[in-house]
C-alpha cells in the first residue's frame, strides 16, 4: 500500500468513532423514533466502545494491515 494511504491506529479511531456516532444517531431517530439530541447521546458509548476496539486492533504488535 502507498505510503500515503495507509492508516495510523488514532486516524482509524478517529473514523470508527465519528461512524459509529453517525450510524447510531441514525439509527435512533429513524428506527426508534427518539429526538436527535437523545440518539447522539446514546450513541457516544457505542462510539468510543468501537473506536477503542479499532485501535486496539490497529495497534496490536505483529499484524500488518
């Protein structure tokens, strides 16, 4: 991969969290039917849940992604 395309562990946090808020909030007001504001606050725990889990991965010693 070029240098330039590959993807530092804080960057690949910094997505997943930023998708993770979006899908979730989403997913609240369209499915659930709740206000913006209540969906964007319920969607912070499963943000930074996955955007912990995406960097723990990208950091892990040994695997070349």
């Amino acid at each position: 991969m070029a240098p330039a395309l590959q993807t530092t562990p804080p960057q690949a946090a910094a997505v997943a969290f930023v998708a993770g808020v979006l899908a979730v909030t989403v997913f609240g007001v369209v499915v659930a039917g709740d206000s913006v504001e209540r969906a964007a606050l319920g969607s912070l725990g499963y943000a930074v849940g996955g955007a912990i889990g995406v960097y723990i991965a990208y950091a892990a010693p040994g695997i070349d992604l």
